[in-house]
C-alpha cells in the first residue's frame, strides 16, 4: 500500500496558493498607488482650492423690542414663533396719561397763539400811539413858536410862554416814551409771523413731543420676522429700555463660519460657498458667497482676551470669523433656517480677484426701517390745524403772510 511522500503534507497545489496570493498583494499594491496618484492630482488640480469647515453658525439680525416711554401693558399682539409685518402692532400701552399730556399740549398751542396774535394788536396800538403823539408836538411846536412871536412884541407875558414851551417839551417826552414802547413791541414780533414766532414754535415743540409720546403708547415691528424671546406679560409696568420681545427676520440670516487661520490664505471676497446645515443633513446644498472676513480672531474680541506673555504659553491655532451671505434668497423660504444652527460650509478658491478687506465704505443702510418716518408729519399737520383755528383776520399777524 502505497502513502504520501513527507516533502509534500499537503499536496501538490501548495506552491499554487503562494503564488496567487502574492499576485492579489502585489494587485493591492498596484491600486492603493493608483489611488494616492489618482488623489494626489485630485488634490493638486483641484482639493486643494477648496477650504471647508464645521465651526459655522446661523446668524441673523435680533431686532430688540423696547418702550420709548414708560407704562402699563395692556394688550401683547403677538407671540413666541408668530410672522409679524413691520407696522404691525405688537404691545399696548395704557395711554391715559399720554392723553391728558397731549391734550394740554394742544390747549398750551392754542393759548400761545392767541397771546402772540396779541402782541401783533399791541404793535400796531403802539404805532398808532406814536402818530398821535406827534401831532400833539406838532401842535405844542407852533403853539410855542406863536406865542413867542407875540411874546417879542410884549403882547403876552413871560410867564405864558414859559408855559407854552413847558408844554412843548411835555409833548416831546410822550412821543418819546411813545417811540420806544412801539420798538419794544415790535422787537417782539419783529421779521416773524404768527407760525413762526418763537413762542408758537416753543409750543409747536411741546405738541410734537406729546403727539410722539402718546404714538409711543402703541409698539410696533419696525421689521418684517419671527417673534421671540417674549418676556413682557399683561399688567407689566414696563420702563424704556426694557427688552420686551425680538422680532427676528429669518429671510435675511448668513452664516458666520470660523476657519482656521491658516485657511484665510487664499481666501477672498465674493468667493462662492456651498452651506450644508445639520438640521437637513446632506439632502439640501445652499449656495452661498463670502461678504467679508474677520477683522480679528475670536479670541482677541473675548471679554477676556488670552494674555500669551507668560511663561506657560502654548501657541494655539486661532479661528477667524467669516461671513458667509446666501445668494438665492429662495431657498430659505423652502427650507428656512434658525439662528444658532450649525451648518458645514466649503469655499471654493479657485476665483482669487477679490479682496480680503472691504476695499470701500457701504453706501448704504446696513439695516434700516421705515415705520417711524411719518410720525411726525402727522404731528405738524395737528400743529397746522389748530394755529389756523386760533386765528382770525386777513392781517399779516394772521395769515402768516
């Protein structure tokens, strides 16, 4: 019976199965090189003009709701999560107080233009006044010079005209006291009408701060947004300043994304930007573009920026703010963000053109609202109403002509 020779336990394929499994590591090895040349051109053409970073945030104007006065509330027109158009109501104030001040604001214009058309009257008596005076030293004048006539040819005695010239001078002293009451009244209204005198535009001035106290009584949106952070509650005497309510306009939010300094190499204003937030995962791409880069680290804007001059010193990589702005503004109305999300954002740095300061000042409002603008032509349009009701006559002092 024969048996297996020792040199070969195993059989004869042996010297096969090394031989198969040198070919697939060497086949592995082939791949894995043309993998890293394959990555390393990737990265030299194109992977190395692109910065990305997980360090980025929602952010967004919070537009602080606050009295400009102070009282009682008595109606809250919206809440926590509610759209509010700017103009539109959001707190009451109980305006009983505002009422009474604006109400004696208009009494004291009324007042003030009464007694000012009284100044006018007492001007043109003044003037009146000196005409009549001197006519009467007219009359003292020649009464004198006749009577001195006579007087050289003795037909009257000394003593008349002594007289005579006594009430001359008399005379004169009226027209002169005269004179000077009517400049003292005309320096009064001199160059002015009744509209724009200084004691009517003093009480214009009262008028136009009640009128704006008692508009203040109802608080507004000055914006277009999302309502947040209620505190104020019914019944609440609040004083101004205090933070009452944010109104949030989540349609103009951008991304502040913090790369590392040694990212801001190539990096430039107007560079475009792909947004990835969390809250979405990978289904939703935002197309962004860089507005502006930092203007310092965040550490050194801290409340208590790190003191490196010590001995314990470690250097640290530092992060630099980078604004990032969405350029389809659409996209955020089918997938609306919040402020203080997270988002993964990557810059493409292909286009280095830009600059890395803003090279000029804006020529615009950053932010602005409209919602205040005609407050006060409404208060001039009271004031309008009631000068033209406290006047009467045709005159100059009257028409304002």
């Amino acid at each position: 019976m024969s048996s297996q020779p020792a040199s070969q336990p195993n059989g004869a394929p042996a010297p096969a199965a090394k031989n198969k499994r040198g070919f697939l590591l060497r086949a592995l090895g082939v791949v894995v090189l043309l993998a890293l040349i394959g990555w390393g051109l990737w990265y030299y053409f194109d992977g190395r003009w692109y910065e990305g970073t997980d360090d980025a945030y929602v952010s967004g104007n919070i537009v602080q709701i606050t009295p400009q006065i102070p009282g009682t509330v008595v109606s809250i027109g919206a809440d926590d999560g509610d759209r509010v158009r700017a103009g539109q109501v959001l707190i009451k104030l109980d305006q009983s107080n505002a009422d009474v001040a604006l109400a004696e604001a208009k009494a004291n214009l009324a007042g003030t233009v009464r007694k000012v058309r009284g100044l006018y009257s007492t001007v043109s008596g003044a003037q009146a006044d000196v005409a009549a005076r001197k006519v009467a030293v007219a009359k003292a004048q020649a009464d004198y010079n006749r009577r001195r006539d006579l007087a050289k040819s003795g037909a009257i005695s000394a003593e008349e005209l002594a007289h005579a010239r006594d009430e001359l001078t008399a005379a004169q002293s009226a027209l002169t006291a005269a004179t000077q009451q009517y400049q003292t009244s005309k320096v009064l209204v001199d160059d002015t009408v009744v509209a724009s005198h200084p004691d009517v535009q003093t009480a214009a001035a009262k008028l136009r701060a009640a009128f704006l106290d008692d508009l203040r009584t109802t608080i507004v949106a000055p914006v277009d947004g999302y309502v947040a952070k209620r505190a104020v509650q019914l019944g609440q005497r609040v004083a101004p300043g205090t933070p009452l309510m944010a109104v949030v306009p989540l349609h103009e939010a951008w991304i502040d994304a913090n790369f590392k300094e040694t990212q801001l190499t190539h990096m430039r204003i107007g560079q475009p930007v792909e947004i990835h937030a969390d809250v979405y995962g990978g289904d939703v791409t935002y197309k962004g573009m860089v507005e502006s880069l930092g203007v310092g680290t965040g550490s050194a804007f801290s409340l208590l920026p790190a003191q490196n001059a010590t001995g314990n010193w470690i250097k640290i990589v530092q992060r630099v703010p980078v604004r990032v702005v969405f350029t389809d503004p659409g996209q955020l109305d089918k997938h609306p963000l919040r402020i203080g999300l997270s988002t993964d954002v990557t810059v493409d740095l292909h286009n280095q053109q830009g600059a890395m300061l803003a090279p000029e000042p804006p020529t615009k409002p950053a932010f602005s609202t409209e919602v205040y603008q005609k407050q006060l032509e409404r208060a001039d349009g009271l004031i309008a109403q009631i000068i033209h009701a406290n006047m009467a006559g045709n005159g100059k002092a009257d028409s304002g002509k």
